[in-house]
C-alpha cells in the first residue's frame, strides 16, 4: 500500500462529522448575517456584539437550552448533527430573508453540534431592529424556519441509555404532538 | 482523483437513515441514475424504502434533487456521476 491511498479511516469518518472542521461559517457583510456551527458552547455576547448597531432600537436574543426531559422521561444527554453543504446554505437563506422581509440591520444565527449538556444552549437566535415590533417577529420567525428546515439533527439520549432521533415537524412550538 | 473516485460516489447517511444502514457514509457505484437510488439502497438495506427513505429527501452536491424524477415529463434523467456526493436527508430537528 502507497502512503497516498486514502484510508478506510478517511471513508469512515466524512468531513461534516469531524469537529476538527469546524467551527464553519458563513457570513453576509451586505445584508450583515452571521451563521455558524460550531462544537463548542454558544457564545450569546459575541451574538449580540456582531449585530449592534447605532440605528438599532431594538434586538432580540433567543437561547434555545437543552431539556432534561422528554414525555416525562429522563434525558441524560441531547447530541446534534449537521450537513453542512446543505445546513449552512438553508440558515443563511432564513437570515437573508429575514433581513429583507422585516427590515433587520442583521441576523445571528448559531448552532452547537455534538454532545449538548443538559442547560446549555444548542441555538442562539440574535436579530436586531430599528423598532421592538419588527425584532420580536423577526426573531421567531427564524427560529421557527429553523426548526422547519435545517438539515441538522437532534439524538436523545435517554438515562435508560436508548437513543431516538427527533423530528421537528411532529411537535409544535408549544412542544405538543402534530397531528399528521 | 483516486481510482475509487473514478467509479465511484460517495453517499453520506443521517439520523433515522444512519441509524438503519449502521453507517455514516459509504461509497457506491457510479454512475447510476438518480431514479434508481431508492432501489438500489432497498436491495442493500431491506425495508429502507417504506420505513426510511419515504419520509426523506436527497441532496445532490449542494442541491435537493427529485429521485422520483423518471425523464418522462420534463428534461432528462439525472445520473449521478463518479465523484459526486449524495445525502439522505430524513426529517430535521434543530433547535
């Protein structure tokens, strides 16, 4: 075998999947929207550093934290995964029409992947305004959008040590099942 | 390019789908046609078609393609090439 043959290893383990590649982000200066994702924990000041602004009224902060519980059963642990090529292009479509729809003087949006303890944060939503009204629209907007279309994947682990992957569609914003 | 990449695409798996294959990632064979993916994972994972890939999408590069796509209505088949990187996108759950 040749050194340059590429290792079963390299098959195994895809770029998206090796936290050495990231943090990876995607940044519009025009419209000023931030995107990143990132396996380390969410940095809520620098969110709010990276869309303050002189003509801003108002901005808006949304933490999205991991839950110790669900349908009554007890989560150890939540672990998220990402495609890339495809979760980075789709958040930073949400930003930019947000930006354009409600007026915004910037969109961050961020979100850890791996293994997301209990009480940390696995989003952080952060929009500004000129006004409140425009903010807080703006700000559930994006997240709900994210939750519609992100290609990025949330695994709850449960303290019996079963796993079940999560579908967002199946639970509204108020957390109760969806009908289908 | 390495000769696995000549004959070759590499088809990335997640959530519900990682979990029925058992894998992350694979290479098959290529080129083939977009509509025989289905199939051709069905014959490799039996079962996948109706408890898995049903509810998914598929991406292309950066793209979601159609797989249902038979070239019968508008423009041609699409074939996936050597080379080119496939994923099956199952419901999402950011957030």
């Amino acid at each position: 075998m040749s050194s340059t043959t590429p290792t079963t290893q390299t098959d195994q383990i895809p770029p998206h999947l090796d936290p050495q590649t990231y943090p990876r982000t995607t940044t519009n200066p025009t419209l000023n929207t931030h995107i990143t994702l990132t396996y380390h924990p969410l940095d809520p000041t620098s969110a709010l550093t990276k869309i303050s602004s002189p003509n801003a009224g108002a901005n808006v902060l949304f933490l999205g934290t991991t839950r110790n519980s669900f349908e009554d059963r007890p989560v150890a642990q939540l672990s998220y995964t990402a495609y890339p090529p495809l979760a980075l292009k789709t958040l930073s479509k949400i930003a930019e029409d947000a930006v354009t729809k409600h007026e915004l003087l910037g969109v961050v949006i961020g979100h850890r992947l791996g293994d997301v303890p209990i009480g940390e944060s696995s989003i952080v939503i952060a929009v500004s305004a000129g006004h409140r009204g425009a903010a807080w629209r703006a700000g559930e907007e994006v997240l709900e959008l994210c939750k519609e279309k992100a290609e990025i994947w949330k695994k709850e682990v449960f303290v019996d040590g079963q796993g079940e992957w999560r579908a967002n569609r199946d639970r509204d914003a108020e957390g109760k099942l969806v009908q289908g | 390019m390495s000769s696995k990449e000549n004959t070759t695409f590499q088809i990335h798996y997640f959530a519900s789908a990682s979990t029925y294959t058992g894998k992350q990632t694979e290479r098959l064979p290529a080129p083939l046609p977009l509509p025989r993916l289905f199939d051709t994972l069905e014959s490799m994972y039996p079962g996948i078609k109706e408890k898995v890939l049903s509810s998914c999408g598929v991406s292309l590069g950066d793209e979601y393609v159609d797989v249902e796509a038979d070239g019968e209505g508008d423009g041609e088949v699409v074939v996936i090439k050597p080379g080119d990187e496939v994923a099956v996108i199952p419901p999402v759950s950011s957030g």
